[in-house]
C-alpha cells in the first residue's frame, strides 16, 4: 500500500467533493424538481429540460446553482464531516481494522440525519430557485442567490418555515447517507479485498455506482415527498406529511417515484464525481492517521 492509499480524508473533503460534483449535474437536479412537482405527468425529462431552455434560456438550467453549493456546503459537508471523523477515531483505537458493516450503516444514518437538518434551508431555497420559472412572472420569488433567499424566508416567513419539510429532508438524508456513504464504503472495501482491486479510479468509479443505484431507489419517495413540501405554498399541506402522501397518492402508487429516471441519472454522475473528487482529495491532501498504542 502506498502513502497516499494510506492517508485519511480532512473533514469538509466531503462538503468540497460534493460541491465540485454538483456544478456539472445541477441541471439534472433541476429538471427533476420540475418533474417532481407535476401533480400530472405532463411530460418527460427531455421535454422538460427543452422546456426549461425555451423559457429561460440554457442559463435556465443553472438557476439555483448557487443555493445547490450552499446545500453542499452545509449538508454534505456535515454528514460526511461527522462520518469520516468519527470512523477515524474507532479506527485509530481498533488498529486501523475495517469497520463492521453495521457499524458503518448506524454511522452514516446518525451523519445523514444531523446533516439533513442542517441543510434544510438551503434546501427549501434551492428548490423554490429551481422551480421558479414554472410560475408566472408576478408571482416569482425571485431570490438573487442561495444566501439572499435564506435572508429572505427568514425575513418575509420566519425562521420555523426555514425547516419546512426538515422532517423529509432528515428521512431522506438518513436513507441517502447510508445508500452513498456507508455503501461506498462498503463496496470499496469489498472490491480491494477481492485482490482483483486497487485503491484506484476504478474501484471508486465502480463502487460509487453501485452506491447511487442503491440510494435513488431508497430516497426516491422521500425526495418526491421532500420537494413537494418544500416547494408547496403557506398552508397547502395544513396537517403536513399526511396531507402531502395524500395530495401525492391521488396521482397512484408511481406519483412517488416520479423522476426516478432524471434522479437516477443526475444522482448517478453526482455522487461518481463526487467519490472520484473525494479519493482524490484524500490521496493528494489527505493525512496520515497515528494508530493508539494500548
């Protein structure tokens, strides 16, 4: 094993890895929330997305990037933050010996949901951003960026309706922390212990895409139902979730996996990109753990 396989990652990797990925697969992000938040499947990701482009131009495939960083930047930096600290803690008093699968699955469930919270209102902002050209021009929110919408949530909605659909958003980031993280996890490791794999490009491309397929169809009814609250107006869903899988399954059982498709396909290069920028971090800036001596 070389020095750089040996190093571990600096806390925020995490949060600098997703953020990198998310500047190339946000317009998939963005097609989806569209598709999400059709009560009637009018039309596919394609027409969506040409859609998207006719009304506001290509730009309009980025509007929100900057409250998708910002998501990136508080979720993801702190789901991964909390996992790869305290997996280096237990592995630096246990010798540096691999975690127990369950360990890693209670782990990555504990980060996600922390992280889930915590990017709640970058979240919410990142979806009304998202989804604004869909309405009529009066009554956009128009926010300048990710930042300017949380002040104004805040400001013109208080800061209760910042966490409006956390509970959705900390489901879902359970369920995702585990499908990503702790699958990738545990896929690497199984792959390099094979002996047919290294620490190389093609373990992380390989397990990162096993882990995406896991975690769409884990979160996808989580995501549907995360958005749809999230982007619903003030007092639509007056009991919340219940009234939201009500108003949800008036469209069948498949309401809940609409976008599964542009999910899978935005979610699938997101998180390859992100491991492979990850690993990379690690490798090059990464830090060599001491092992406790008993």
């Amino acid at each position: 094993m070389t020095e750089s396989e040996k190093r571990l990652p600096r806390w925020y990797f995490g949060g600098l890895a997703s953020a990198g990925a998310v500047i190339f697969t946000h317009p998939l992000d963005l097609v989806k929330v569209h598709l999400q938040t059709q009560q009637k499947v009018e039309m596919g990701m394609f027409s969506m997305g040409v859609k998207v482009v006719r009304t506001d131009g290509f730009l309009g495939l980025y509007n929100g990037l900057s409250a998708s960083i910002l998501r990136q930047l508080t979720y993801s930096l702190t789901r991964f933050a909390i996992y790869d600290t305290v997996k280096g803690r237990i592995l630096a008093s246990n010798n540096n010996q691999p975690l127990p699968f369950y360990q890693k699955t209670l782990l990555a469930m504990f980060a996600g949901a922390i992280g889930g919270f915590v990017g709640t209102p970058a979240d919410m902002v990142n979806v009304r951003m998202q989804n604004d050209i869909k309405v009529p021009v009066e009554q956009r929110r128009n926010y300048k960026h990710g930042i300017d919408g949380m002040y104004r949530v805040f400001k013109e909605e208080g800061v209760v309706r910042m966490w409006s659909g956390s509970s959705m958003a900390v489901g879902r980031a359970i369920f995702m922390t585990f499908g990503q993280v702790a699958l990738y996890d545990q896929y690497k490791q199984l792959l390099i212990q094979s002996g047919y794999f290294g620490d190389t490009i093609t373990t992380h491309f390989t397990s990162s895409f096993l882990a995406a397929v896991c975690a769409t169809g884990i979160t996808q009814p989580l995501d549907v139902m995360k958005t749809r609250l999230m982007n619903a107006p003030k007092g639509q869903f007056k009991q919340g979730i219940m009234d939201c899988i009500i108003f949800t399954a008036k469209s069948g059982p498949l309401g809940f996996f609409k976008g599964f498709i542009p999910a899978f396909i935005r979610l699938g290069p997101h998180t390859i990109l992100l491991f492979i920028f990850f690993e990379q971090l690690r490798k090059n800036f990464g830090y060599k753990q001491e092992v406790q001596k008993s």
